[in-house]
C-alpha cells in the first residue's frame, strides 16, 4: 500500500470522526433545545405571579446561546472552511459579553468591542474570498477543497 493511500485512507477516518462528533453535538442540542425549554416553562408559566428578574433571564440567554455555538461547532466540524472557525469565535465572544454580571467594568464590555471588531476585520481582509455559497449547498454541492 502506498503512503499517499495510507494518508487518505487516516483522512477519510478522521472525517468520518468528525462527522460523527458533529452527530453527537448536535443531538446534545436538541436535547439542550427541551432543557431550555423547561427552564422557560418554569419561568414564565409556573411562576407567573413572580416576574422574571435579571438572573433568570440572564440564565436562558446563556443556554440558548450555548446551544448556538453548540450548532456553529457541529458547523465548523463538517465543513472545514476558515470562516466558520470565525463565526463559532463571534458567538463565543457575543456570548460573553452579553453575560456579564452587572458589577463588571466597561473594560471587559470594551475588550469584547474590540474583539468582535477583530474579528469582522480578519473575515474582510484575511479569509479566502472563495466561499460555499447557498445555492451549491443546495444542491448538495460541496467543493473539493473542503472535502
């Protein structure tokens, strides 16, 4: 067998693990998807004499948006494009930055301005022009470089 067969042969297996973990993060999505759910069940009709307060609301806006970079990683795994990398990092940093108690400073607000700034410079300037547009996902057409 010849090394070049040998080294797509441990490709196409470390894609099909990929692939496989992509599989398993999204199902924990869904599940989270009903968790997130019961939270907001609890919240809002069992305890609807008592309005929500900050913490509570803060608490659902940090599952869900767990449960968006859970979908953007599940992304990133099976496409292997520089711009989904971006994207996962965006939504971390929002993420972050939206869930910052009350008492921190406009530091930590700032640094997060800054890096989401970075980060939409590096997706003009740095990335590949060469992307997968929506109608070749479409029709099921990936490009070979991704592949």
């Amino acid at each position: 067998m010849k090394i070049q067969d040998r080294k797509k042969t441990i490709l196409k297996i470390a894609y099909a693990f990929e692939t496989i973990l992509a599989l398993v993060i999204l199902i924990a999505v869904l599940l989270g998807i009903f968790d997130t759910l019961r939270i907001i069940y609890n919240f809002y009709i069992v305890n609807f004499n008592s309005p929500v307060d900050y913490t509570q609301l803060n608490q659902i806006f940090a599952q869900i948006l767990l449960l968006v970079i859970g979908v953007e990683i599940a992304v990133m795994l099976t496409l292997h494009v520089q711009t989904a990398v971006l994207e996962v990092l965006l939504f971390g940093i929002a993420r972050k930055m939206l869930l910052l108690p009350k008492n921190n400073s406009m530091l930590e607000i700032l640094l997060g301005v800054i890096a989401i700034g970075g980060l939409f410079l590096i997706k003009k300037y740095l990335t590949d022009k060469k992307t997968i547009s929506e109608e070749s996902l479409e029709k099921n057409e990936i490009p070979d470089e991704i592949i």
